[in-house]
C-alpha cells in the first residue's frame, strides 16, 4: 500500500512559479515510478510528467516542458514538480500517482497508477 499527500498549490500570477510536493508513505518508495497528472474544471485528467524510481528517466507532456521540472528524493520519500513560466491554461488540481506494477520503464497512462493523492490546486491568474 502506498498513501500520497500532496502540498505546495496556490495562487500565482502569469509568468511566476510555484513547487508542488509529494510525500509517499507504505512501500518502500524507490521500488516504484511516480507520475504527476492534472485536472481543469470540465476536462480529462492530463498526464503532466512521469520519473523512474531511481529518477533517472523522466518523460513530459510537451505543454509543459522546459518549463516544469520532476525530481524525486528517495531518502526523503518525496516528489517535487518545480513549475516555472507558469500560464493561466496551468490551472488545474495537480495529483501525484504512484506506478507500483512497473519495473523499469515509466508510463505516461493514468489507467497504469495505482496510488493516488488527494490533489493540490493551482491557480494561475492572467
């Protein structure tokens, strides 16, 4: 079992950025890939950017890249999207997923994340 809480959400003007963090309790957190998705009223939830469980492989949603940034410390049990540039089409509740079943690769498929958090919002104002 894995529990996921996310903080670090808020309101921030166009062009500014904001660090969303994860923490991950229950399994041991280097033997599983994370995932960050997002959700905007009335749309699918979004892939936004996935990393393996040593952090070396990473993959984005090309809405997002070089602007945001995934990184994962496994002595801490954490996960961090660090959001620069940020545009009002940003705003979304972000969630952090956990992918237990996967070895080695990373998914960018919401169907593949078994854990999930509670989602932190984030507001980026025009």
């Amino acid at each position: 079992q894995v529990q996921l809480v996310e903080s670090g959400g808020g309101l921030v003007q166009a062009g500014g950025s904001l660090r969303l963090s994860c923490a991950a309790s229950g399994r041991t957190f280097s033997t599983y890939a994370m995932g960050w998705f997002r959700q905007a009223p009335g749309k699918e939830r979004e892939f936004v950017v996935a990393i393996s469980r040593s952090g070396s492989n990473t993959v984005y949603a090309d809405s997002v890249k070089g602007r945001f940034t995934i990184s994962r410390d496994n002595a801490k049990n954490m996960v961090y999207l660090q959001m620069n540039s940020l545009k009002p089409e940003d705003t979304a509740v972000y969630y952090c997923a956990a992918d237990t079943s996967r070895t080695y690769s990373i998914t960018r498929y919401s169907s593949e994340y078994d854990y999930w958090g509670q989602g932190t919002q984030v507001t980026v104002s025009s």
